[in-house]
C-alpha cells in the first residue's frame, strides 16, 4: 500500500471516529464515488427495510462478507462493516454492538 492510500485510508478512518463521537449521521461515498450513501436508522417498527437498506450498503461497500461470508473475515473487512452498522443504530444501541467480537455476531 502506498502511503497516500495510507493516508487516506487514516483520514477515512478518523472521519468515521469523529463522526461517531459527535453523534451526527455519516455519509459516506461509495468505491464508485457516483451516490452518497446515507445509512438509515433502525427503530422499534422497520427493521426489515433497514436490513434491506444495510445490505445494500454493505455490498455496495463491499464488506457484505463479513455478514454472510466465511467464519474467518479479513479485520479490516469486519471493521467496515461494524463501523456501518454503528453508524445506522441509534446511540443506545452502539455499546451493544461494542459487545461483539465480529460484525457477524452482531
């Protein structure tokens, strides 16, 4: 990895620390970098469209493999896909996330 893809890669990663801290909805771009991807929230009434919306998301991010993939997930994979599914569940719900070793388990 070159280190200009390091320091995106650093950049992309504190963007997603300093946006959970300050509790506002994150946006992020696709690898296609054509539509912003705005994750939904799950509430007590929509968890089937939000497990649809999220599944999307996550192929579209490509770390869908975390979820349904094999028991054994790259840790940057599996990273993406808990720091997508932190940013999609409201804050009483992100230390129980915080619980589980993989994305999978969660």
């Amino acid at each position: 990895m070159s280190s200009d893809e390091d320091e995106k890669k650093a950049a992309a990663q504190k963007a997603l620390v300093d946006a959970q801290a300050s509790g506002k909805p994150l946006m992020m771009m696709p690898r296609t970098n054509a539509v912003p991807i705005q994750y939904p929230m799950l509430n007590d009434t929509n968890y089937m469209v939000w497990a649809t919306k999220m599944k999307f998301i996550l192929r579209n991010l490509r770390v869908w493999k975390a979820i349904e993939g094999e028991d054994e997930v790259d840790e940057e994979v599996d990273g993406g896909a808990m720091a997508a599914l932190s940013q999609s569940v409201p804050d009483s719900m992100v230390k129980t996330l915080a619980d589980y070793a993989t994305a999978k388990e969660a």
